[in-house]
C-alpha cells in the first residue's frame, strides 16, 4: 500500500510532503515512492496513531456510575458496586468479546491505534482481527486496596516491561500514604506507571524514576478534581489516558481538548503525551508513536488545516482514516457503516451490525460508546 500527497508529521510540529510505502505491518519507505499507484491525499495530514495509555476495554458501553464526587477510588468503588442491580446487571450481560470490542471501536473512531488495557489479556479476543492494539508485554495490578498479590504481580513481571496499576487516585490524604506503602514494598521504580495519581507525592516519583497517566475527565467526575497544574513542571513522565465510561464519558480527542483548556499546556506538549511519551512508558521499541522508516505502520489521516501536526491534532472532529499494523481499519474503503455522535458517519473494518445486535439485545437504545449515542 502507498499513501501519496499529504504532509506527514514526522514531529510534533514538523511535516513534510512525502509518500509513505507501506509493506506488512511496517513502513517500508518514506519519501518519492515511484511507478505503483497509490491511495491520493492530497489535502490529507499523516499521523502517527495515537496511544491510550489508560482503558478498560469492556467497560465503554457502560453510563457513568454513581453521584461524585468521592474522597477516593475505594469510596467511589464501595458506593457504585452493586452488580445485581440496574443498570449493570443488563450491561454485564452483553458478551465480553462483544464488550471488549465495543471498546476497541470507542477508540478507533478518536484515532487510536494502540491502547493499555488495564485488565487481563483476552488472547482469545485480542487477536489479527481486533480494530486495535492491545498492549500484551506489560505487567499490572488493579491497586493497593483491591490487588492483595500486588507485590509477586509486580516481582513476576519481566524486568524489560513496565508495571502498571492504580495509585493515589484521592484527594483525601490517602494517596500518599498509599503511595509510601507501595514504595516501602519496592513497587514504585523506574518502569512503574501510576494511572491517576492526583493525591501523589510528586517529588518521591520523580526521585524514584516512575510515570503516570492521567486521566482528567474520570478524575474530574470521581474525584471533583484532576491533577495540578504544577506537576506538569515536576520531569516526571506524564501520558494521557481516557479511562473507561464508567467515570469518563469521553474518548482520546476529548481528552486532548480537555487537558489543554485545564492545564492551558502547549499543543506539542499534548502531542506527544499521546504518541512517543506514552510509547517510551509502555516500552514500545517498534516505532509506534512516530513516523519512520522501519516502523510500525500505525497512522491516522486527519483533514488538514494548514497548521502544524500538534495543532491539526488538536483541531480534529474525527478521524477519516486509521492504519493498524498496515491494515485499514477506518475509511471509506472499509465494508461496514456506523455512526457516533460527535464523530460523524464512518466506515470501519469490524462487524457492526453483529455488534450493535448484540448489545441492544440486553441494553436496549439508544446504544451509548462511551457517552456517545451510536447508530448504524
């Protein structure tokens, strides 16, 4: 496959007009790819795939859950879980793969190509067929409070990947205390990424060498606030994650919008908390998060405005095409329709119709993604 006639952000603020060779699931080349014809975009930018640093997959066809805001995740978890009553038990009755999928096309229709799914690796489901990425080499544990065996999930886990799970998610106090307890248990080390994070003791993390991915929309609803301004000064790693709807009615695009008007950051600084931040965290070493030579072939084409790669990124509605692993996973020469509210009609490579069968049949409609009504 060749794209010809876009730009193609080669950084978070440089493009250049190049077509892009695309053999498997790498790209082969970049620059003047003779003779073949290709995939015309003129008018079209090139970018790399974003990276969600922060889901749970089967949980975006869920309504936000409970009245916040709580003192801390503990509090949130005790007063929402009630698994034999309306609305969970009919959602927990959909089938996980169709659960599971659902959630992947939540982040295909924001750009995502590859996401962080912070629940077991379904093997079975997660295959060449899945819209996405699901990260696989990764360790991880729900938190402190719900994960007992927290310490040999984290002793177990290969040292050449990261180790992520939940963490000072309070605005009570209680996050730093539990911040110490995993640090007294050697948890919180250079490939610890912390999801949340807004109680933490910034300077142990930065002192010890650990990440974080925050999630400001699930913060904002759980905890009536997300993380400070000020730590974005800290040199601790930061990557954006969107959480799932139980707590965040909202996808990787609204996110990014979010985080700028809140933390009033830079638009190359957004850029890469959703390409190379979060692949450098996740130990991504096949090129995901940028474009290159040899890399993955992991891209999303966006209309262009005529401004650089961060800020077209951040001006973006929707997405008019994603490649995943050199496959063509949304676009128009995909066979099967779906709308999303605030996404526009689109044209994805995933059995919509069998999908949306299979949930309405026990949540009935409208079919909600992630706070979005979804049609087909």
């Amino acid at each position: 496959m060749i794209l010809r006639g876009a730009r193609v952000a080669l950084s978070a603020t440089r493009f250049e007009r190049l077509d892009i060779e695309i053999r498997g699931a790498t790209i082969h080349k970049l620059g003047v790819v003779p003779g073949r014809a290709g995939i015309d975009l003129a008018g079209h930018a090139i970018l790399p795939g974003l990276i969600n640093a922060h889901d749970h997959l089967e949980f975006n066809l869920f309504p936000r859950l409970g009245r916040g805001p709580w003192p801390n995740a503990s509090a949130w978890a005790r007063d929402i879980y009630r698994p034999d009553e309306s609305p969970v038990r009919e959602h927990r009755r959909v089938p996980r793969r169709v659960r599971l999928y659902w959630g992947a096309l939540k982040n295909l229709v924001s750009g995502v190509t590859t996401v962080c799914h912070h629940n077991p690796y379904e093997r079975k489901v997660f295959g060449a067929r899945f819209p996405v990425r699901v990260v696989r080499d990764i360790g991880w544990a729900h938190s402190l409070a719900f994960s007992p065996d927290f310490r040999q999930r984290y002793r177990a886990t290969p040292v050449a990947q990261p180790f992520v799970i939940h963490a000072a998610e309070a605005v009570d106090g209680s996050g730093k205390d539990e911040l110490r307890a995993l640090d007294r248990m050697g948890v919180v080390t250079e490939r610890t990424m912390l999801v949340h994070a807004v109680g933490a003791d910034w300077k142990l993390l930065r002192d010890r060498g650990a990440s974080v991915v925050t999630c400001p929309s699930s913060n904002l609803f759980s905890l009536g606030r997300t993380l400070a301004p000020a730590v974005f000064r800290s040199r601790v790693p930061i990557a954006l994650g969107t959480d799932s709807a139980i707590t965040a009615s909202a996808d990787l695009l609204d996110e990014l919008r979010l985080a700028r008007r809140i933390w009033k950051l830079s638009a190359p600084r957004l850029y890469r908390m959703v390409t190379e931040v979060p692949a450098a965290m996740l130990r991504l070493t096949d090129g995901r998060g940028a474009i290159r030579e040899a890399g993955a072939a992991d891209l999303i084409v966006l209309g262009d405005p005529g401004r650089s790669p961060a800020e077209t990124l951040l001006a973006a509605r929707g997405v008019e095409m994603v490649v995943v692993a050199g496959r063509v996973r949304l676009g128009s020469m995909t066979p099967h329709r779906l709308e999303v509210r605030g996404r526009g009609s689109i044209r994805v490579d995933a059995d919509t119709r069998a999908l949306y069968r299979a949930a309405v049949k026990y949540v009935g409609e409208p079919l909600r993604l992630a706070g979005k009504e979804v049609r087909l």
